[in-house]
C-alpha cells in the first residue's frame, strides 16, 4: 500500500450519498458537498438531494507516464495505486479514508502479517477444491464483495458492476443500505442477465423501528440471500479528514459550520452526536428483525469486535457473525478483525464449530484469507480493493482482482499442502505475536447472560 502521506484523508462527513430509494427511511441530514446558502438554513430532505451527485460519475485525473495498464496489474495494491492517480480528490478520499487516527485501519492490514504459516511438504496437491458455501449459498473462492457505499463515485455502473463482476467469478456480493444504484435495479441486473443469485443485503438500523422494517421487507421481496445487521454504527465514527474537509469548503464559501447533532424534533428519539442510525438498538431487537425476515435466510451480525458479543450472539442463536471494525471507520483504536478471531478461539473456541464466521479488513493478499480459513472463518469479504479496481478500470478490473485472488489462494493452498479449504486448521498457522496481545480474559456476564431474544 502508497504510504499515508501520499493520500489526502479527506471524505464527506458521514458517508451520506445515499440512493433515492432508501434515503426516505432515515432522518434528514446536511449535505456537506451542496454549499448553496439555502441549503445550510435547515434540513435537506435525503430523497431529492443526493441523486445527481451519486449518479455523477469521477472527475479523472491527469494521466501519468507511470500509469499502470490492468495486464501489468499483479497485485491488488498495484489497483490501489492507479486509483489513487485516476480518481477524483472527493472520490479516492471517500473510500480511503477512516476514523481519528487512523490506528484501526493501520491494525487490519498489520495484524495479517502477525501470522506466519506452518506449511506441510511431501503431499500431493494436483488437485486442489476452492470452493465453498457462503451464507448458504455456493461460492467458487472463500471470498465475497463486501457492502459499501457510493460506488458510483468510483464508476458509473456503481454496484451493477460489482454484481456483473461477482456473477461472472462464481463468488457472492454484499450491497449495503446506502447503495447508490436502487436495489430493485440490482437484482433485476441480476435477473435480466442470468447471474447467480448470490447476493446480499446490509442493514443499517434506522431509528424508527417501522423504517427499519419496511427495508427488511424489501430486501426479502426482492430475493436477498441473507440479512447483515449492521451492529457497530449506534454513532458514525469521528472522521477528522471529514470534518476538516468540510470545514474548509464552508470557510472557502463563507457558511457557518454544520451542527454534528441530528435534529430528531420530529423523532421519539433524543438527539444523539452524530446519531445517524439507531442508537437503541440491543439484543432484544433481534426478535423483531427475525419476523420481519421470516426464513428468507440467514441473519448475520456484522460489526461483531469481541469475543464477549460473539458469545453473546452465539447465545442468541444468530446464523452467524461478521467479524468487522467497519474498515476502521467507527472506533479509533478497535481491534482488527483477526485479532477478535484470535481472541474467540482463546476464550469461547467451542463456538467456532457452531456458528458461521465472516470477516473482514484489510484484506489484500490471498495468504491473508487462507490465514482467516485455518483461524475458522468461513470466508472473507473484501471491500476497498475491489472499489479501487473499479475506479481504476471498470469491471473488467474487479473481474482480475478476483483472478489475482483466485491465483494467490490456489498457490498458497498448494504450498501449504492442502487439497481443499476444509483441510486447513491452525495447525497451519503460527499466532503467537498477534496472541501477545490478546487481552487477559473476557466478560464473564458473557457466558451467564441470558439473551431473550432467540433467532
């Protein structure tokens, strides 16, 4: 990866592009990118504020002598890099960008080389099986599209690029709430052109139940697979660059700053500091978020940084649990997601055989997900190298990002041994640096909680 020096941190405060589709569900928010004075004299209403700007697709940047051609791209950081060079400032900062510091985005991709492997020789590898079932549906690779937001700040196709490109590698596609392209335009994409359908929908929790509700309704009329509860967002997490950002564009155009209080007149709610989401939501709410989805699929918790709430989810009898710091946006200093693997098979390794484990951050190289699979994970989602693909060139980008991936995982596979993912065990792998800091022990309300709420 460029070194941070290189990149401005700079992002739209609290990634609020939304659709037109689902914009009407959450409260109303500033648009820090339309800096016309009647828009700063109150609320901008989300449904017809935001579509033009999603819809517009990036600026390019100069060309360069050193531009990367996609058949000289062997590596995902080598996408990265012509991002950087092609996208607009707003776009490559949107996405690159994270919270505070910086410490949990710098710990997803320093933790993966924390662990080393252990690899068996003499051993027939010929043949060798990638292949596996991702929130019960069939996937070539141990890999799916992550949800993000905004795609078509990167690319004008936006997320039906992610859902073509995903389609035609045989792997799956998360799309999340805030997708810029509607969701009932992705899966009739889906449908029109005959791809899998192995598509998933991300749910951020608004703060009236109903709203919530009626989004769960719709992925599940429209034919998701699964249901990924967003569970780290009570607050958006503090993104300096952001606020400088729009600090800046205000000074420049002479507007007063834009409180980071919702206003929440109109709400049962009390306002909450950059509450964009529900700030109530607890454990007790995954039996309504259960009959709202009936058995369209599994339900995921995605946002899971503890091996306190895994057991606690576990308890709750959740199809499984997504292993995130939302790519080390939310909370500065959070643990990387394989650091909370580590951490679960230490305090409650009896639930790695009984719950489905999904994580993310970081990722870049094929080693990283095999070291994921030894830990238990079921598979791993991949998020900013596939955007940056995208930006960089097209679908036709993300589609060698999932060959390159495809190519390291069955290089390593062979290397370490193994004729399929389901050989892989820590016995592969060696995590005594990354367990050096481990914390000493757990919540032992974690284990003694009853969670009334059973899914």
């Amino acid at each position: 990866m460029p070194h941070k020096s290189t990149f401005l941190y700079i992002q739209k405060i609290l990634f609020l592009d939304f659709s037109q589709k689902v914009g009407h569900f959450l409260t109303d928010i500033p648009d820090a990118n339309d800096h016309s004075a009647d828009k700063h004299l109150g609320t901008v209403e989300m449904n017809t504020s935001f579509e033009a700007s999603v819809n517009s697709p990036p600026v390019k940047g100069t060309q360069h002598a050193d531009d990367i051609p996609l058949k000289l791209c062997q590596n995902l950081t080598d996408m990265e890099m012509q991002a950087s060079r092609v996208l607009s400032e707003r776009a490559f900062t949107y996405f690159h960008s994270a919270a505070e510091s910086l410490s949990a985005l710098e710990a997803n991709r320093r933790d993966w080389a924390k662990v080393s492997f252990r690899p068996r020789v003499l051993r027939n590898v010929a043949q060798v099986d990638l292949s596996c079932r991702i929130m019960g549906q069939p996937s070539s690779l141990p890999i799916f599209i992550s949800p993000m937001a905004m795609i078509k700040l990167a690319n004008k196709d936006g997320e039906l690029a992610f859902a073509r490109a995903a389609g035609s590698k045989g792997i799956p596609s998360a799309f999340s709430t805030y997708a810029s392209c509607s969701h009932e335009e992705i899966m009739q994409c889906v449908k029109s052109e005959g791809l899998p359908h192995t598509q998933f929908f991300q749910l951020y929790v608004p703060r009236k139940q109903e709203n919530a509700m009626e989004l769960i309704r719709m992925a599940r009329s429209l034919g998701f697979k699964a249901l990924l509860v967003t569970v780290d967002t009570p607050v958006v997490g503090k993104r300096e660059e952001d606020d400088r950002y729009k600090a800046r564009v205000d000074y420049q155009s002479g507007m007063e700053d834009t409180p980071r209080t919702i206003d929440t007149s109109t709400s049962e709610e009390k306002p909450v500091l950059r509450g964009v989401h529900s700030s109530t939501l607890n454990w007790d709410d995954l039996e309504w978020i259960r009959n709202a989805w009936g058995d369209a699929g599994p339900i995921i918790l995605k946002g899971i940084q503890s091996a306190d709430d895994a057991l606690l989810a576990y308890r709750a009898r959740v199809d499984g649990i997504y292993l995130s710091n939302h790519g080390g946006r939310q909370l500065d200093f959070a643990p990387s997601s394989l650091q909370t693997l580590v951490e679960i098979r230490r305090f409650c390794p009896e639930i790695v055989e009984r719950i489905d484990i999904y994580l993310d951050g970081g990722v870049r190289r094929g080693s990283d997900v095999l070291k994921a699979i030894c830990l238990g994970a079921k598979a791993v989602g991949i998020g900013r190298p596939f955007v940056y693909a995208l930006g960089a060139y097209g679908q036709e980008g993300v589609e060698r990002a999932i060959d390159l991936l495809r190519d390291e995982v069955e290089t390593t596979m062979r290397l370490l041994g193994v004729n399929s993912l389901s050989d892989l065990s820590p016995y592969y792998v060696n995590t005594k640096e990354l367990e050096n800091g481990i914390v000493d022990g757990i919540d032992t309300r974690s284990r003694q909680r009853q969670v009334t709420a059973r899914l």
